[in-house]
C-alpha cells in the first residue's frame, strides 16, 4: 500500500492571514515529501535511505551495531571469488568507529 503524496489538508481562509497560509503550504510539502520517502523506502529505493554513502564513515560517533549502505555497489574481487559490498557495519564503537565490510558473494 502506497502513501497517497498530496494530502488533502483544509485551505485557510483569507480572513486567517498570511502565517496560516504559510503555515498551510508548508505542512503540505512536508507531508508530501515525508510519504514520498516512506514510498520509496517500501519499495527498496536507495534514494530514499538516508544512512547510504559510497564509503565507510570516518567522521562523526558510532555505536556497535550501526550500518551504512553503499550507495554504489560494484562487483569486485577474481574470478571465483567476486563479491559486491552492499554496506559497512560499525564492530567498535568510537569516533568514528571500526567498520568492516558487508560483503556479498556473487558466485562470478
């Protein structure tokens, strides 16, 4: 089930001024673009993860446990033992951490 992405929210009337109007516009760009997010991130969409790089952080506090998804996976590795990172796992907590790859097999 999808989010529907224009929410149907009351029009202020004239008489409730500028600030509700504002008020108004803003809260429906905020909805709209919070159930385009849950929309994409039911449907697997890498764009809408907001914890996806293309490297393992080297800035900021990490906890055991925390994961980064690679935003731009390839196939690496030799024959017979190619592989693609699909992310990074932090193993220590720390600024910013010990991370290890998630790496998965690719049987290439």
């Amino acid at each position: 089930m999808r989010l529907p992405v224009d929410p149907n929210l009351p029009i202020p009337p004239p008489s409730a001024g500028e600030f509700a109007r504002s008020l108004n516009f803003q809260l429906i760009q905020w909805m709209r673009n919070a159930a385009q997010q849950v929309n994409m991130l039911s449907e697997g969409a890498i764009s809408a993860v907001t914890n996806a790089a293309t490297t393992a952080p080297t800035t900021g506090a990490w906890q055991q446990g925390d994961q980064i998804r690679n935003s731009a996976p390839v196939e690496a590795g030799g024959a017979g033992s190619k592989y693609v990172i699909v992310g990074w796992i932090c193993t220590a907590a720390g600024t910013p951490g010990t991370w290890k790859e998630m790496r998965c097999l690719t049987g290439g």
